[in-house]
C-alpha cells in the first residue's frame, strides 16, 4: 500500500480521506503507533518520509494541490 500511494502522486490525501476514511498522514500515524508497541521509537515526520517517500513539505510542495469546494464540502460531511 505504501509504496502504491508513493507512484500515485496524483492521488490527493482529501481523495482518500473522502473515500476511504484515512490518508498518507493517518497511515504515518498508525506507523508511530506499530513502532511503540514494539518499543520501537521513530517521530512522526520520519514515518511521514517513510510513507511519502520524501519528506513531507517536499510532497506538498510537489504534488499536493489545493482543495475544491466539493472535495472540502465532501470531508465535512463525512467528518460528521
């Protein structure tokens, strides 16, 4: 799934959030998550750059690009 979500760059994280409830940064998360309870430390920007293959504001400036009203309108009503 990782390294899928890095080719597709075209891939917005709002895209994922509207459709599957989690994004590249939820992903990061649950690494964090995995790595402590296994008593292992590794801070939430180094899991970023694992799951995003750079940095994070690299990706951004890359490939993130901005919300559309519908896309922001969808991740409010799913939110609810």
């Amino acid at each position: 799934l990782v390294e899928h979500l890095q080719k597709r760059t075209d891939v917005q994280n709002i895209d994922l959030m509207n459709l599957s409830g989690f994004c590249r940064n939820c992903l990061s998360k649950w690494y964090v998550a995995a790595a402590e309870k296994r008593n292992y430390h590794i801070n939430y920007d180094d899991a970023r750059s694992l799951i995003y293959g750079m940095p994070y504001q690299e990706w951004k400036d890359r490939y993130q690009t901005e919300a559309s009203k519908e896309q922001l309108d969808a991740f409010e009503k799913n939110k609810s």
